[in-house]
C-alpha cells in the first residue's frame, strides 16, 4: 500500500513537473468583464481592472500572488468635472508612464445630437497611483471617428512610437457577405452587422491619434474562409444578427506580433478567442489556421463557456497568463475572472492552456 501511494505522488510530481503549469485557480472570485492585469513593479503588487463591480464608473483588485485578491474601492468615476461619458462604462486598460498611471476605457459620450443607440468612445484617465482617483485628462474622448469605437489597447513600439488599437461596433454597420445572403434566404435575419479592429498611431503623449486608422481584422466575407465557421456562431446558432471582432490586445516575440482578439456575441455561450499575426504593427495580418484557440468546452463535459475579451499579463517571474472572462454551470451568466498559461510554441504557434478550473 506504502509503495502505490509514493507511487502515485512520484507520478502526479513527474505530471506536473513536464507540463511546467501550475494547478488551476480559476474561475478568480472576482466578477469582471474584460479583465486586465497590471504588475507594478515599485509596489510589486498586481492590479485588476475590468467592467463591472461598480456603476458608472471602474473599481480595481490587488494581490500579491495572483491567487488572492483584495478590492480596492472605486478607482474612477463619472461624478467628476471633466467626465464625458453618461453610461455604459467597460474595458479599462491601465498603463504605467513616466511615474503615472493611465486608464484607457470606453463609455456612451454624452454629446450626442442624434440620439444615436450606441454613442460609444475611448476616452483617458490619469493617476499618480494603480488605486486612482483616476481623473480623465481633457474632458473629452481621445477621438471621434465618426462611429461608436470600444475596446481601446495601447502598444509600446520598440521604435517609441505607439499604437492604439481599437473595435468599431456592429451599431449600424451592415456588411455584405456569404452569411448574411445565407442568414437573409434562412429567413433569420434581413442583415447582419459586424464590428472590425482598426489600429492607428497614438502621439507619444498620449493627446491625439497620427494619421488614418487602418482597418486590421474583420469577420470572413466567404462561408469557405476557415474562421468562418468559428466567427459565425452566433448567426448559425440563430442567436443575433451580428458578428464581433473585438477586445484585441498585440504583443510582440520574436519578431512577430501577435494580435488576439474575441469573436461572437459577448452575452453568449460561443464567445471564443483567435489571433493574427505580422510583420508590422499596422498589419496586415493573418489569422492563424489554430484558431479559436480558447472557446467554451460545455459540449466537451466541462462547465465553462462564454471565454473572452482576454489580455495577456507578463508575472514578475516572466511567465505568460492569459487573462479573459468566461462564465460556468455553476455562476450562471455572472462573468469571472480566468488566469491560464499562454505559450509560444517553437513553430511560432500561439497556445493558451485553458479554459481549466479548480478541481
């Protein structure tokens, strides 16, 4: 009996030691959307962002270990002088330059002649500190496209410059293509909207976008397309007239970057995660033949569905996680927060180990 038992702890310590990942934490309890993750090194502590948790406005977490996590209060809120947005409050990105801490966020502008649905922008925030106040820096959204734009993400060039990389909604932007003909002769749906990831540099300050943003990634026009199946769902599924290319966050190894970004209805069960990769910051990209490469595993005998809107955090030992929301049988439709290993394999293919839970 002695001799299976040790046994059987030499094996679980050989499994764990090959797979080099540690034993799941997930689903974190703590109850974001678009969750990101931020290490500081001064205080060398963790810091969480994400919707949620508080109205109109953001609150944030800290923790020392990624495991453990303590609430840190309202970090921003739209009960100030130079607030622009009125509602809808999500994807807070926070990045720490030159001593200071800076918020980048969506939110419905309050200006808003025509009455228009979905009035959405990005806008910044600045603090001296991760746990805010975090105060908007001019009063206004950082720019107005002409459309309603979430899910900003900053990249740091090596060259200095910057990129902002954001999503334009599916508000009011119908496209033609295979699915929707297909959609509109199914009787489901007269048109479908899609919401597509441009990028654009950023001025080193922060102020204003430089040039023209570039379209980068949209959903595929052609039913052949191999990411039509996957991004489509939730039009094949007959759950909305729409398909998503959003929550994109670039990073670069190797000489390539890596832009992952979420498909399908944000509410629903087939929210999943792919990737692009180039040459350049401003593309073009092209979508891995892997994706999706995090989706639900309901269908699979699991408990988690809904895997989305990810970030990817660099630990303080140089380990990557990818940081994403999802939900389980168990929580229902409340979002949680999920850390899995994300690996770069040697043939350049982007992995993420996941979605795992507690056991």
């Amino acid at each position: 009996m002695k001799i299976s038992v040790i046994l059987m702890l030499l094996i679980c310590s050989l499994s764990s030691i090959s797979t080099g990942f540690a034993q799941s934490n997930n689903p974190l309890e703590v109850a974001f959307g678009d969750p990101f993750i931020v290490y500081d090194e001064t205080s060398d502590r963790y810091y969480m962002y994400g919707t949620g948790g508080v109205e109109n406005g953001f609150m944030a977490y800290a923790s020392d270990d990624l495991k453990n996590w303590e609430s840190q209060g309202t970090v921003y809120t739209a009960k100030q002088d130079k607030s622009w947005g009125t509602k809808d409050f999500w994807a807070p990105e926070v990045y720490k330059r030159n001593g200071k801490f800076y918020m980048f966020y969506s939110a419905h502008w309050k200006e808003n002649p025509t009455n228009e649905l979905e009035n959405y922008r990005i806008g910044i925030a600045v603090s001296d500190s991760p746990t805010g106040p975090f105060i908007d820096v001019t009063g206004a959204p950082l720019f107005d496209p002409g459309y309603p734009v979430i899910d900003g993400n900053v990249y740091f060039g090596e060259d200095g410059k910057l990129y902002l990389y954001y999503s334009r909604c599916c508000y009011k932007n119908p496209v033609q293509s295979e699915i929707a003909d297909w959609a509109k002769q199914q009787g489901l749906f007269q048109e479908i909207e899609e919401s597509w990831i441009y990028g654009v540099e950023l001025a080193a300050d922060f102020s204003k976008i430089v040039g023209e943003p570039k379209l980068l990634l949209r959903p595929p026009v052609s039913m052949k397309d191999k990411q039509s199946e996957w991004e489509s769902r939730s039009v094949t599924s007959r759950e909305v007239n729409r398909r998503w290319t959003e929550g994109s966050y670039l990073f670069k190894k190797n000489d390539v970057y890596y832009m992952m970004y979420s498909a399908n209805h944000f509410g629903g069960e087939n929210y999943a995660v792919g990737y692009a990769t180039s040459k350049h910051p401003l593309g073009p990209f092209e979508k891995s033949a892997s994706n999706p490469i995090l989706q639900k595993n309901i269908h699979q005998g699991g408990v988690v569905s809904g895997t989305g809107h990810n970030s990817i955090l660099k630990d303080r030992d140089g380990k990557l996680w990818c940081v994403y929301h999802a939900r389980t049988k168990e929580t229902g439709n409340e979002r949680l927060v999920f850390l899995d290993a994300l690996e770069i394999l040697p043939n350049g293919q982007l992995v993420v180990h996941g979605p795992t839970v507690k056991p």
